[in-house]
C-alpha cells in the first residue's frame, strides 16, 4: 500500500467524500487547476500551468493557513539539507 493511497483512505473517512471529489472541490477548483486529474491510488496528473496556479494559491494561503504554510517549509528546509 502506498502513502498517496494510505493518505486517500484517510482522507475519505475524514471528509466523507471520494478521494477524487474532494480533490476537484477543494484543491482544484480553489486554484483553478482545470487541466489536473488525480487517480484512485493518489496519483495527481497535471501540466505546468496547473502547477503554476497550485504555487500561486499555496504561498497566497487559499489553501491553507500561514501556520501551516511555515510549518511546511520548516519540514522542506530540514528534509533537504
């Protein structure tokens, strides 16, 4: 079982929502991603504009909060020393 899958079962537990839908609902559509699809096993297919866009509504905090934005970057920052 992979992480991407592991993480969709929990996420669809959470939310109540397929993996897919909540994805659509509240990643891509937020962000305006309409050339991205995502699989059943966690998988994201997207272009370079869509990633453009994920960046964009990530640092604007569309998506998430400023604390967890830092929190993200500390764990980046240490993971790539």
């Amino acid at each position: 079982m992979t992480k991407q899958f592991t993480a969709a079962c929990i996420l669809e537990q959470v939310t109540g929502q397929t993996y897919e839908e909540y994805m659509k609902k509240n990643i891509f559509e937020v962000c305006g991603m309409q050339n991205s699809t995502n699989t059943e096993v966690g998988d994201i297919h997207s272009n370079v504009c869509d990633i453009l866009l994920w960046e964009r509504a990530l640092m604007s905090q569309q998506i998430i909060n400023s604390e967890q934005l830092q929190h993200i970057t500390t764990m980046l920052e240490e993971y790539f020393k």
